[in-house]
C-alpha cells in the first residue's frame, strides 16, 4: 500500500490499483464507506469529524473506473465483494462495518452477502434499490431516471453520448452541481449552500469522473443487472436511512423534511453513532 492522506493505494493480485481514503480515527471502529453515483472517496470527507468524534476509522474507497481505482472492464456486482476483502485482508481486518450511501448501497448490499460472517453492522442512507421495482424507480431524481433509461435502451449509445457528457461534467463539476440543484427539494439547496459542503462534493464529482467517466458508465451497467442474491437472506443488524426494503434484521429511519443530500449531511453524527463499539 502507498500513499497518504486522502490518496491511498492498495495493489490488487491482478495488477489493478484500488484507491482509498481514510478519514476520522486511525484506532478507531474500522467501517467502510462507499460512495454514491458518482461519486469518489472524497466525498467521505464531509463525514470525517462526525467519525473522529465517534471513534471510527472511516475507509472510503473507489470503485473501479472512479477517482484512483484501476478500470475492471465488464465488471458485475459479485466483483466488488472480492477487492474489498482483499483490502480488509491487507488491513488486519477481519471484521468490519459497512455504510452505502445513494449508488453504493447496491455495493454494500453484495459485500453483507458475500462475507456475512465479517460484516457486523450495515448503513444503507437514502439508498438506490432494485431498478426491477417500479415504485422505486419513480422515485430517483429524474435525471438518474434518464440516464438509467437511455443506458438501458440505447447502449451504444449512451456509451458515446454519456461519456462525452460526463467529461464535461469533470471539467465542470460546480456548474453541474448548481443546475442540478435548481430542481432539488429545498432542504438539499439549503446544505448546498454552505461554501465547505459545495465545494467538497463538486472536488468529489470531478476526481470521480477523472478517468473519462468510465466508472459511472459501468456503475449504470450493473444497476440494471439482477443483484443475484435475496435481501432476505441477509442475517445481520441494518439501519436504513429514508426509504424501506424488504430486510428482515433492518432498523428503519424515516427523516421528516429532509432531502437525498441533506439527511446524511446534517444527521451524520447519528448515523455513525449505531457503529460505535
């Protein structure tokens, strides 16, 4: 491993680089944290004095194609599971927790299945899930909505047209962020507001998108895939944040007046609170 800071890699066996960053306590709770779409391992720093307070080691990572991980071409959920075992090996760690934000809790989702034995408590906030679902679908913001719908229909398509947008969107990040906030609900505008929280989520929009948006491009891909696995197989303790899903050890929090954005944002503490020792 090398690095520092918020630019740490992990060299995989099949020669490919798995970035991450760490954030809160270095002694602390070790608890995975994976990002949203799309999203990089800086966006975790806006949890990072929530975590310090709490005694967590917050280690955010970058899925393939995104920020400093290596691109996995044709790359499935079942994929992900294995480089972060492989990271948690290099660690030290046998047992951890693991927090899916938006786009991660699919990621997050496949890790409880694959490893449930070490695995011990998992956050799922304002969570993507299965696309199979109408009613669910209905409810992503509606550009998602749109690129999601595109990329299933006219792949090839999408995959020329998508990826010259997203260029544009990495050497554009604050613009981006200030049209899609236009049409979002009061409550995410507000946050947004503060100069820290803007600025922190459009430098996390432009390192995930620094490999020509391969990343989100594949991410898309495997949000339209069966997850392979039945949520209610899962067998470990689950708090889910804003939404419900079909969880038989799940917690759920229903926020009152609070937006995609600004429940993580402003309850962050709270979250993290359910993962302290």
């Amino acid at each position: 491993m090398t690095g520092a800071g918020n630019a740490l890699i992990h060299k995989l066996v099949d020669g490919r680089r798995l970035g991450y960053a760490e954030y809160g306590m270095t002694e602390g709770r070790p608890l995975f944290y994976f990002h949203g779409f799309p999203g990089s391992r800086l966006e975790a720093a806006l949890a990072d004095g929530a975590a310090a307070r709490l005694g967590i080691r917050l280690l955010a990572l970058d899925r393939p194609g995104y920020g400093l991980s290596d691109d996995l071409p044709d790359r499935r959920l079942d994929d992900w599971p294995v480089d972060v075992a492989a990271l948690a090996d290099a660690l030290g760690l046998k047992r951890f927790d693991i927090f899916g934000v938006s786009g991660g809790a699919p990621f997050a989702l496949a890790c409880a299945a694959a490893f449930p034995e070490r695995v011990e408590f998992l956050s799922l906030v304002c969570p993507l899930g299965p696309l199979g679902a109408p009613e669910l679908y209905r409810r992503l913001p509606w550009l998602l909505r749109l690129a999601l719908s595109v990329s299933q229909r006219f792949p090839d398509f999408s995959k020329g047209v998508g990826g010259n947008l997203l260029r544009l969107i990495h050497r554009y990040p604050e613009g981006v962020l200030r049209a899609l906030l236009l049409g979002a609900a009061p409550q995410d505008r507000e946050v947004f507001r503060d100069v820290g929280v803007f600025a922190a989520m459009a430098q996390s929009l432009r390192e995930a998108l620094s490999q020509k948006g391969r990343g989100a491009v594949a991410d898309m891909a495997v949000y339209h895939r069966t997850w392979g696995f039945p949520l209610s197989a899962l067998d470990l303790p689950v708090q889910l944040w804003h939404g419900s899903a079909n969880l038989p050890h799940c917690t759920l929090h229903l926020v009152p007046g609070e937006g995609h954005f600004s429940l993580p944002l402003r309850h962050m503490d709270e979250i993290l609170a359910k993962h302290q020792g």
